[in-house]
C-alpha cells in the first residue's frame, strides 16, 4: 500500500495551519494548488513553486 502524502503551509514557514493529504504528490499538488494560489499569492503553474511544494511534501 502507497504511504499518504502530507502537505503543511508551516513547513513552507508560513503562517498558516492549512493541512491536506493525498495518495500520491500529484493528486496532493491539485488539491493544494487552490490555497497556495488564493492563500499566499503563490503561483503553482511556475517549477520554482512547484519544486517548494513537492519539497515540504512528507
């Protein structure tokens, strides 16, 4: 069985106790892309995020 992925704002040291979890790290980047964008102004679509993303990912 596949471990769940987790990802936290906190451990993108940002004030913000948004949690979420997923099966794998794609379905974990779609369901964070939302609250990253609207949340933290942060574009998801960019590889610099997206690589901070999949690096705070556990």
């Amino acid at each position: 069985m596949q471990e769940q992925k987790t990802f936290r704002c906190k451990d993108l040291g940002l004030a913000c106790e948004f949690e979420e979890k997923a099966e794998n790290e794609n379905e974990l980047m779609k369901r964070i892309e939302g609250h990253i964008q609207t949340a933290h102004q942060m574009n998801p679509e960019q590889p610099e995020v997206q690589e901070k993303l999949r690096k705070a990912m556990q």
